[in-house]
C-alpha cells in the first residue's frame, strides 16, 4: 500500500504543482497587460485635438497623435505587448491588446495568448466653480 502511494503522489501532485506555477504567472501578467492596455486608452483619450478645440469650441481628439501615443504607453507600461486594434469614435478611445506569454512550467501548453480590452473617455471639466 505504501509503494501505491509513493508512485501515484507524486504523479498527481507534479502537475497540480505545474498547474499553480503556470496559474499565478498567468494571472500576473494579464493583470500587467490589463493596467497597460487602461493606461494606453487613457493617454490616448487625453490627445485632445487643439485647433478644433479653437476654432469650433467642440472637443475632438487628434487622431495622429492618438495612435502614437497608444503604442509608445503600452510599450513604456508592458515590453511584450502589442497593440492589436484601437478604435475612435467622438471622445472615446477603445484599445484591444494581445501578449504572448511563455509558460515556466510547460506542463499543458508551451505558451498561451493573453487579451485586453480597455475604454477612456475624453470629457469637458467646468467653466468656473459654482
């Protein structure tokens, strides 16, 4: 009974173990790529386009800039990302990023795609305070 034991432990607890190495890197990075992907929408979101502004008082963002300014945040926040599609429509600025992510422990798979999804919104402040 203990040779069953000293056989079957160790190859049900090895995985399991590779399992939660893989889980917690996984979760670590998707919540890198998630804060970088929000922080490249909201830089994006505070491109606001100044001659417009001017000339017609309406707010508009400057979509040259926009897309610049997107890719180099999400360098500068996350190495390995990458911008997969950014979107504007108005004052709303919607970013989709992907990372590829190599698994420490290639148990169950050699190396898995992460997604994010964020969305800023540029709005007016106040004229003067009430």
């Amino acid at each position: 009974m203990l040779v069953f034991f000293a056989l079957v432990l160790p190859i049900v607890l090895l995985p399991l173990a590779a399992y939660a190495v893989d889980a917690t890197v996984v979760a670590s990075r998707e919540a890198g790529l998630q804060a970088a992907t929000t922080q490249a929408a909201e830089t994006g979101a505070q491109q606001l386009n100044a001659d417009a502004m001017r000339s017609t008082g309406a707010l508009k963002l400057d979509t040259a800039a926009l897309s610049n300014v997107v890719a180099q945040t999400l360098i500068d926040e996350e190495q390995g990302a990458r911008v997969d599609s950014y979107a504007v429509i108005g004052t709303e600025v919607t970013v989709d990023t992907s990372e590829l992510v190599t698994l420490p422990v290639n148990v169950f798979s050699r190396s898995i795609t992460l997604h994010a999804h964020a969305i800023a919104r540029l709005v007016a402040g106040y004229d003067k305070p009430v």
